[in-house]
C-alpha cells in the first residue's frame, strides 16, 4: 500500500470520526456550548462524511491498524443519513411547508413584509443596509445589534416607517423597529436577562388585521457569551408558551441564534404552533456571510398557519457578519387547517421538558 494511499486513509478515518463525533453529541440533553455548537453545521458534517466514506471505500483492504471496514463504513453511512434526514425538509426537494401566496401582489392590504437584518455592531458601513431598505419597502425592519450610531444612521428611515420602538444597546444586542403600519401595545422586555430585549405587541394592517409580533435575539453557546444554551432556549420556549394563548395571526423573528433543526427549535414550533417558511424552499442560510463553507441558517422568520409565502429572499451582503433576510407573507386564513395540520402535535413530555429548561434558566439567572 503507498504512502499516498495509507495517507488518505487516514484522513478518511479522521474525518469519519470527528463525523461521527458531531453527529452523536447533539443526541446528547447536555446544554454546555461545546455540544449544543454540534447542532449549527450539520451540513458540513454531512460532507465531511461523505469524503470519509469515499475515502475509505475506494481503498484497499484492510484499513489501517487492522480497523473494521464493513463496520466502519456502516457507522459512516448510518451517520451520513442522520444528518440529510436533519437537512432534506430544507432543501427544495422537501415538500413547501407553507404553501406559496394565492392573493394578487397588488393587494396590500393583506400583505405584510419584513426585513431582518442583524447589522454587526461595529460594522460601520450603514449605506448598504440602507440602499436595501429603500430598494426592498418592507413593511417593517426589524434592525438587531444596533447601538446609538446604528440607531442614528437608521432614522433616515423614519419617514417612510414612522412608527417605532427601539431599544439601541452598546452590548451587541440592541434592538430597533421601524414600521410603515401602525404599531399597538408595542413594548420592550427583558426575558431572562437584564440586557437582553425583546419586543412584543402587535401591527395593524391596511385590513384592520392586527398581527402579534414577538421579536427575539438571544445569546448563543459560545464560550465569550454563554457557556450553556439554557437562557437561549428558554428565551424561545417562553415566549413559545406566550403564543399558545394567542388566537390571531402571529409572527416570531429575530437571529435566534439557533438552527431550524435543532431539538429545542422543534419544541418551540411544536409549543407555539408555528410554521417554518424556509421548509420546502431551501437553506437560506444567514451565518457566517464571510464564510462560504461555514454558514447556517440562524435568522429566522416563523408564523401562524393564517399567513402564505408571497416572497422570501436572503439579500446581498452588508458589511455584517450576518445576510439580512426578506419575508413577505399573505393573510389567507381560508387555508389555515391545511397548513396547520403540517406540524407534529405537542404533547406533555413536551409541555413538561419546556416547563424543566425555563426552570433551570431562571435558578441559573439567580445564581
């Protein structure tokens, strides 16, 4: 066997075992940021399998150090699996979880658009997030990571979309909406920690329909911001819980800081009965936008079953680490049951393992 062969043997046992590494850790309940991390780059997992796969079953027997090759190729293959089951409802080869827009593109009145952008603090380059505002009109921008320089830069803004509620923090984790409708009960809260907001209350539309909105940014699991993922899910989940009680229309947004596919992004769908409009239409990943083979999707846009897709698009860099991302929804409750019926029930394992993370969240935030 040559040296060269022997080589890439090796590289393929190390790429399958740091395979199968990240593909068994998120199996874990474990919150600490070095597992819950495991949950983000699923699809690089995957291709880093499949090279491994490829590498050890185009070589000779037997593998090096006497290793099991049928048992070591299956364990690849069981793995590769698990990780496209995990992807494939976010490619287009899945089924569209919410079904594209029937009303006319003219009829305003029942359409509602948002622009989610997490801007990066220091970036300071705030004519590009700008020239995407007034290209795209959306109804409400939603602006994540804005400090008092961001929050001065945007107010240009505040001409076309005059109503507003703005929480601008030099932390990285200021908030700042902007709406051309109407805004009700609009207010800032902390959750879970004190320098964290979120904003919750309602938009009226041209119709007269009021829409609930929660927006939301929590801290990710990484070592300079949190050690575990406990006060990020739980962020979600309680604000998951808080939809259960609504009857309307309602939309949650934000940089979750989290994947679609990840255990607690189901439980939060499952709690608030929320669809995913990426589901269907592909990845649309916003993190990291520097970074063409590390990105996932962490910006978010999930809502009722009342709402059909008319539009959604990641748009073009703006100096931030992040791509904003562009959702224009039609109100068309005609078909909510449809659409509704898409998402798994939840049920009291659910109920009781939400109730558990919120819990231990708040000792944690006391301690």
């Amino acid at each position: 066997m040559g040296i060269l062969t022997v080589g890439l043997h090796y590289l393929g046992l190390l790429l399958g075992g740091l395979g199968l590494l990240g593909t068994l850790l998120p199996l874990l309940r474990h919150t600490a940021w070095w597992i819950r991390v495991c949950d983000f780059p699923r699809l690089q997992i995957g291709a880093g399998l499949a090279l491994s796969l490829v590498l050890l079953a185009l070589g000779p027997e037997p593998l090096p150090g006497a290793v099991p090759r049928t048992g070591v190729l299956l364990a690849l293959g069981t793995a590769l699996l698990f990780q496209a089951w995990h992807i494939w409802p976010y490619t287009r080869l899945h089924r569209k979880q919410v079904r594209d827009s029937q009303r006319p593109a003219t009829d305003d009145d029942h359409h509602f658009s948002l622009l989610v952008t997490n801007v990066l603090q220091y970036n300071r380059d705030a004519g590009r997030c700008l020239a995407l505002i007034r290209q795209y009109r959306p109804d409400m921008v939603l602006a994540l990571e804005t400090d008092d320089w961001w929050l001065s830069q945007l107010r240009g803004i505040e001409d076309a979309l005059p109503h507003t509620c703005h929480a601008p923090l030099p932390n990285t984790y200021g908030m700042l909406v902007f709406s051309r409708l109407p805004l009700v009960d609009k207010q800032i809260k902390f959750l879970l920690d004190p320098g964290i907001p979120s904003f919750h209350g309602r938009v009226r539309l041209g119709s007269g329909l009021e829409i609930n909105l929660h927006f939301v940014h929590p801290k990710p699991p990484a070592p300079q911001e949190s050690k575990t993922s406990t006060r990020r899910d739980a962020e979600l989940l309680v604000v998951g819980r808080a939809i259960q009680h609504h009857t309307g229309p309602t939309i949650v947004a934000g940089d979750l800081n989290d994947v679609a596919w990840s255990r607690t992004s189901g439980l939060f769908r499952r709690l608030s009965r929320l669809l995913d409009p990426r589901i269907g239409r592909g990845l649309l990943p916003t993190f990291h936008a520097d970074y063409r083979l590390l990105r996932w999707p962490l910006d978010h846009v999930f809502h009722s079953a009342h709402f059909r897709v008319a539009a959604i698009e990641r748009l073009p860099h703006i100096g931030s680490d992040h791509y904003p991302i562009y959702l224009r929804l039609s109100h068309e409750p005609a078909g909510w049951r449809e659409q509704d019926a898409e998402l798994e029930a939840v049920d009291a394992l659910d109920r009781l393992e939400a109730r558990e993370k919120i819990k231990e969240a708040a000792e944690e935030a006391a301690e």
